[in-house]
C-alpha cells in the first residue's frame, strides 16, 4: 500500500471530504492524491469513528458513481453541474 506519511492534515481532510461526496469518483482522489481505493479506505478507517466508518462503506458500496468504471451514463469524465458557470 502507499505511504500515507506525506500527507499533511489538511490533505488528509480533504480525502476524507472527496470520499464523502457522491460524485466524486475514486479516480479523481488518485488523479489528485495518487491514493487507490485501499488507501482511500484505510485512511478513512483510520480517521473516522467506527460507526462513521462502517456508514461510509455502506453508502460507497451502494454507489455507482464512485467507480468510473460502473457508470452508466456515456461521459465518464469530469462531472459538471447545469448551474456552473461557462467559460466563454
């Protein structure tokens, strides 16, 4: 597994925060982080409750958008929301 010690807390939060959301899919914490799904879980194990934790694996495991691969829908890149802003 990666070596997590680089990680400052405030990384570390926002692993945690990425983890959390729905859309946000484990490919864009590695692209980001270079952390796989395995360190993404340890962290998260490490860092939360026990509850919170086990809450937290239950939803990611209900969760198609979190893994690129199992979505269903034809973009599978970056997710962008109507009410974002264009760039001209």
């Amino acid at each position: 597994m990666e070596s997590l010690s680089h990680l400052t807390p405030e990384k570390i939060d926002r692993i945690i925060e990425m983890a959390w959301e729905d859309r946000t899919p484990f490919d864009a914490i590695f692209t980001q982080f270079g952390l796989k799904e395995n360190a993404v879980r340890a962290i998260m194990r490490k860092e939360l409750k026990r509850t919170s934790f086990i809450r937290w694996r239950i939803r990611v495991k209900s969760r198609v958008t979190k893994h690129l691969a199992q979505r269903d829908w034809p973009s599978k890149g970056r997710f962008k929301s109507a009410n974002q802003r264009q760039r001209p």
